[in-house]
C-alpha cells in the first residue's frame, strides 16, 4: 500500500492533477473491493 503511493506521488510529481487524481481513484477502488469482501 505504502510502496503503492510512493510510486503514484514520485510519478505525479510533473503531473500532480492527473496522476495524482488518478493514483487517488485506484486506491479508493482498492479499498472499496477489499471492504466488499
């Protein structure tokens, strides 16, 4: 997880809106099918 949103801000860096918002939806997506359990 931590490695995960390492990765997404050290590659959002030269495009924080877009990679940022997206990094953003695929964890929330994560955790969503996780709980669903």
């Amino acid at each position: 997880m931590t490695g995960t949103a390492g990765m997404i801000l050290a590659d959002g860096d030269g495009f924080e809106g877009s990679t940022g918002l997206f990094g953003l939806i695929l964890i929330l997506l994560i955790l969503y099918l996780l709980f669903r359990k």
